[in-house]
C-alpha cells in the first residue's frame, strides 16, 4: 500500500471553495467530471492559472458556450 499518495485539499482560485485536489491519480480528480473541449480549456487558461472546482468548471464551459451566440 503506498501511503505516499496522498490527495491535496486545495481551494479553487475561482470561488474559494475547497476540495480534494487527486492530480496524482487524475481520472478520480473531480475536474475529470467536467469534459472540456480544447477551446474551452483555452479561455478557462486565460483567465485562472490554478485548479478550479467542477461546478466553476461547468460554470465557466457555459460561460464560453454563451460567448458563442
């Protein structure tokens, strides 16, 4: 058992919310639940540097989605 593989509880840069950070075993990260297309990667790197929570990852796809219109 690797007790090395700890996940980070971190807060998210958009809405300071914490969560449990799983970057070590990324398809159990929460931000796994939100699927993101490249230019929706994009304009969520433009504007925040860190990790965000899935519900300012959904928020923040939409918000794009709408830029569309």
């Amino acid at each position: 058992m690797d007790n090395h593989a700890k996940h980070e509880t971190i807060r998210c840069e958009r809405c300071n919310t914490s969560f449990e950070c799983k970057a070590n075993k990324f398809g159990q990260c929460q931000c796994t639940t939100v699927p993101l297309t490249l230019n929706e990667t994009q304009y969520i790197g433009e504007m925040y540097d860190n990790c965000l929570c899935a519900n300012c990852l959904r928020q923040l796809k939409e918000e794009y989605i709408e830029t569309l219109k």
